[in-house]
C-alpha cells in the first residue's frame, strides 16, 4: 500500500488552502499531515481528529499572531526536514513547504496553490499595505536570497499540480517547470438555485477585506452608480473600505457558512474585483444560478464565459468596473446552464483527477526506477 504524507504551509487560520487541505485530510484518511505551525484553538475542532505534526517553527513565542515576521526561518525549518519513511508527498503549497527533502525513492507532488506571493509577486502584495518606502526598500535583500531559495526548492519537486492556467504560466515563468492544472475543490451541493421571483435587489461580494482583494474598486463603482451593495467578511481594511463607502454599501461582517448559500443565491450577481490564484467563491455563486462580474485575470479565466455565466471587466479601476456594471443585465442570463457550469469544479471531479494523477505518477515512477535498475546483460540478452 502506497505510503503518503500530506505537507500543509501553516495551520493558524481558515482560508482556500484550507479547504483544500480538508478535502485531501477526509480522502487520505491515514496520512499525517505535517505543518510549519498549528494553532490549535484557531483551527476548526475536527482537526483534533487529525494527525497533525507540527515543525519546530511551531514553538516560538507568538508566531500564531504574526506568523508572517518569521518569514526567513521558513525555508531553513522546512529545508530541515526529511521525510524519509513515505513513498510519496502530495504538498498543498502557497508558501515554503515545497522545500522539504525526501527519500530519492519517493514522489514528490506539489498541489500549487500559487509560487510563493511575497516572493515573487512582491509589489503586487506590498500594493496597499503601509510598510513605508525604507522597509519595503529593506526587503529587497530579503526577498532576492528568498527566490534563489524558492527556485532551487522548485527544481526538487518531481511533478507539479496548478490550481488554474494563470499558477500554471506562473509555475513555467518562476520556476521553469511544466505543470498540469486540476481545479480545486468546491462543494456545490451545498449552493442551489432560488426561484427568479426570489432574487433581491443586492450585489454582492464574499471576501476577507484586505487590500490586494480590491474590494475598494466595487465600493466606490457601487456608490458613483447608486448600486446596492451588500460585502460579507471581515477584515484589517474595514475602516478604509467603510470611509469611501456611500449609503448603497452595506457591510455583513462574517457570515456563518450555513447562512452562505441563501444569500448567494438571492444576489442579483457576485462582483469579484480582485486578482486570484483561483477564486472559489465565483464558483459558488454560479453552483447558485447567479452571474459573476469579474476582473479579467487569474483564476476567473478558468471559472467565468462571458456571457454565459457572467461578464469581465478589463481594467483594475473604477471606470472599467462601471462600464461593465452599468450595463448588467442579471435576467440575460440562465440559472440552470450557469450551475451546470459550475458543477465541473464539484468536490468528487477534484478527488477523482487526483487520484487519477497519483496513480499514473507512480506507476511511470515504477517503471523508470524498474527501467534504470535493471541487469544490463539480461537486457541485452533479453
């Protein structure tokens, strides 16, 4: 039986990596899960059911709340760690966890979230953040030593998994290594159609609030429009994104899951104004029968067909955003071909090209280690 661990970045808040991780954790029942941290009180109280093996990262004072200061002792702590009692490591990466070291007889998989943000797409992360022009200056160094690290990280994975054709093309330009994409999970089940005499008048959007989600564009186009506008999450730009807000916007705070889905499903259409690896949440609101306005970019390439299931807009402004928005129509749009969209992203399509993956990989690495370990003079002879 094929021996497996599962390699998660970090464990101290609920997030897209995490669903993933759920669905691999529930699949691939008897496989460890090893973590840089894990905070145990932050994270959902089935994980206590899980077998969860924590680095040494884990025991320094305060990096549960700011886990991101620690930043250069990731590669090092994970670069120390050698799995060598597995057959292969399926790794569910958006940061350093790719950098572990392993048995030369074993497959490594990497599940690419995205290459490391911070690292590579720096600028675009730092956008909005308020670090002032000497510390961002002071990363620099930082970040240069971190990509050489990153890179040569990469080059040890034995085959890499995108999550969308955008960290496909990003995987090719960082790391110069091929990659295939498998969608990742998304429960649609849980997301149904309401009657048309049910949709209210709201837009909406489902997001954690911090700046690179470019909520601020939505708001601003929702109040120059005279749009309803309703926001569910919570976040550190809260107080920003309520001060350029206008009485159209109406913020939900966190929204509890059981109480997602109806309000999906009553929208007049999801906007996601933002760049993402990937983006679930236009998924689930197309699993509800409703459109989605979204920037043109990342993962909504994949998830988003104009004009079937929603609209682009092209440009990272408020201008871009208006145009599309104005003339939004949400009744031109079919429930029922939307969620059949929506289905190719379910949860068991994710679980079934895995395993599909996995299977293929090893047996090819079988018969390349078959292949090379074989007697030359019985070949010959052969």
């Amino acid at each position: 039986m094929l021996k497996l661990a599962l390699v998660h970045d970090w464990l101290n808040q609920i997030g897209g990596a995490e669903d993933v991780l759920e669905v691999l954790a529930r699949h691939f029942r008897d496989s460890p899960i090893y973590t840089s941290i894990y905070a145990r009180d932050r994270m959902p109280a089935y994980y206590r059911d899980w077998d969860i093996r924590p680095l040494w990262l884990n025991n320094l004072p305060a990096i549960h709340n700011q886990h991101q200061i620690f930043l250069p002792l990731y590669p090092l702590a994970w670069h120390n760690l050698l799995l060598a009692d597995f057959d292969m490591i399926l790794s569910n990466k958006s940061g350093f966890c790719h950098g572990l070291r392993f048995d030369k007889r074993a497959l490594h998989i990497c599940y690419c979230l995205t290459p490391t943000r911070y690292v590579w797409q720096l600028d675009t992360y730092l956008d909005g953040e308020d670090l002032g022009i000497a510390a961002k200056w002071l990363l620099k160094p930082l970040i240069a030593l971190l990509r050489r690290w990153d890179y040569a990280a990469a080059q040890r994975v034995t085959h890499f998994i995108a999550i969308s054709s955008a960290v496909k093309e990003r995987i090719r330009r960082y790391y110069n290594r091929d990659a295939s994409v498998i969608f990742p999970p998304v429960d649609t089940a849980r997301f149904q159609p309401a009657p048309s005499n049910a949709i209210e008048d709201y837009y909406l959007i489902v997001s954690r609030l911090i700046p690179y989600k470019r909520i601020d564009l939505a708001v601003k186009a929702a109040a120059e429009l005279r749009l309803p506008l309703k926001i569910a999450g919570a976040g550190r730009d809260l107080e920003r994104l309520r001060a350029l807000a206008g009485d159209m916007v109406e913020f939900l705070g966190f929204v509890p899951d059981e109480e997602l889905p109806h309000l999906m499903a009553k929208c007049k259409a999801l906007i996601f104004p933002g760049l993402e690896d990937f983006g679930i949440t236009p998924v689930q609101a197309q699993a509800a029968g409703r459109p989605v306005i979204a920037f043109r970019g990342g993962g909504a390439l994949d998830t988003v067909i104009p004009t079937v299931t929603g609209e682009f807009f092209s440009h990272a402004t408020v201008d871009s955003l208006k145009e599309v928005w104005r003339n939004f129509d949400p009744d031109a749009y079919n429930p029922e071909e939307i969620r059949s969209h929506a289905l190719r992203f379910d949860t068991s399509i994710f679980i079934e090209r895995i395993r599909a993956y996995i299977e293929q990989a090893w047996q090819a690495h079988q018969a390349r280690r078959k292949f090379q370990f074989q007697d030359p003079i019985v070949t010959a002879e052969g």
